[in-house]
C-alpha cells in the first residue's frame, strides 16, 4: 500500500508559504512532538516560529521543537543532504555545534540542524568515529570520567571489527542481527540524558560490560548479545576491566 496523509495531523491545511504557516496557530504543545505519523515524507522542512520558539515543519505535517529531543555533540565534517537520499544535494559542515533529531521510522537518518538557514537530513552512518570521540588529549585533560573512557571504547572498536560507532549510535553485530544501542534525544532536559560507552566486549562468552552514564550518575551493565538482554548489574567494574 502507498503512504496516505494523515488525518489526524496537526495541519490539515496544504502546504503553502513559510509567511502562511506562521499564522496558523490550531495546534497543542503535545501535538508538537508526537504525531504518530504511520509514515514519513522525507522533504526538507521550513523554520517557523510560535510563542518565541522556533519549530521544523515538514510537508506533511510532521513538527519536531528544535528545543526539545535532540543530541547535541560538535561534529568534524559531514554532509547535509537536502532530503534522505545521498544522491540528493549536500553541503558540507566542519567543526560545528549540531542538533540531531531521530526521524519517525527510519533508523538510518536523523535530522541535523546547525542554524536556520543550515539544516537538513544526516545519514548515521556517514558519521566517522574521528568525528565523534574528538582529541584524546583533550579526553584525558578534562578529568571527565565519560570522555576519558571514550578512549578505552575507541580502542575496542578498532580491535573487534561486528562493533561500531556512528556519533549516537553504538552498533553491534552478532550472528547477522544487528543490536543498536541508542543515545537519548532529551534536548534541553537533563533528567532524561543518557549515553552508552562499551567498557569491555568477552567475545568467549558472547557478552560485553556496558556503561549508561546520565546526567549525574551512571549504571554498569553485562549484557548478552546471543540474547539480546541485559544479565546483571555490575557496581564494581574493576574486576570486568582490569582498572582499578
């Protein structure tokens, strides 16, 4: 079957002009974020702006805040597709600050917005792990425990080639399955904001040693990949790492 609008979307007047848009005022702050959409049209979205905030409205309705749900990290290089096809046009962006929004069924691109004028669809995996774990130097210097041990992460995904890296993405293969491990998109609040870091991969037993750091705590799991399931909670790392 094709891809049908959705009549329940928040704007069921066509697409018109960004000046057009700007007057319609018919929809809810839960309608922002969730819509529920059963698909998704992949064309770049307008900035528009309600109550102060700035909003990404997409053909079809669809509305992502650009304050709430995102990832935010500096970026080295990447391209900037103007829809979710890389045949389609790109720019490229260096050294910037970037906001990454998860997209509605579709695992393999998010949405990167830099300023109002520089926005548009990234693909995960164009993400290079140089990109992501930044200067080691610097790691080390920040006495940051969740940088610091980046290093020890980069230094496992050069050593087992089924384990990747793709900026908020931790991807692990296993027995042609595939287990993802997502970074959370809480955007402005803390409360939510968590991010896996591989401690340790015991490739004998099938299981890895991994790290959810919040925003002011952090939890050590062993997680089994032939199950797909986490086994235990691990308080005292030190015997599963070697490190004091």
């Amino acid at each position: 079957m094709g891809c049908k609008h959705n009549k329940n979307s928040v704007f069921d007047t066509p697409f018109k002009s960004l000046n057009h848009l700007k007057t319609i005022g018919h929809y809810s702050d839960d309608d922002i974020i969730e819509n529920n959409l059963s698909c998704f049209i992949y064309e770049k979205p307008v900035v528009i702006i309600k109550d102060e905030n700035k909003f990404l409205l997409f053909p079809n309705s669809y509305i992502i805040s650009i304050s709430e749900k995102y990832c935010k990290y500096n970026i080295d290089y990447i391209k900037i597709y103007s829809s979710n096809n890389k045949d389609s046009q790109y720019i490229d962006i260096n050294n910037e600050d970037v906001f990454l929004f998860k997209l509605p069924e579709n695992n393999n691109w998010l949405y990167c917005y830099v300023s109002d004028f520089i926005h548009g669809y990234l693909y995960v995996y164009d993400i290079s792990k140089e990109s992501f774990y930044g200067n080691f130097d610097d790691n080390r210097e920040s006495g940051d425990t969740y940088k610091i041990l980046l290093i020890d992460e980069y230094i496992l995904l050069n050593k087992y080639s089924n384990i990747k890296r793709y900026g908020p993405l931790l991807e692990i293969k296993y027995n042609h399955k595939v287990i993802n491990f997502w970074d959370s998109f809480t955007g402005e609040d803390p409360a939510g904001e968590y991010h896996f870091q591989l401690l340790n991969y015991f490739e004998k037993y099938n299981e890895i040693l991994i790290r959810k750091q919040f925003y002011e705590s952090s939890a050590n799991y062993i997680y089994n990949i032939q199950l797909a399931d986490y086994v235990r909670e691990v308080k005292d790392i030190s015997y599963f790492t070697g490190k004091p």
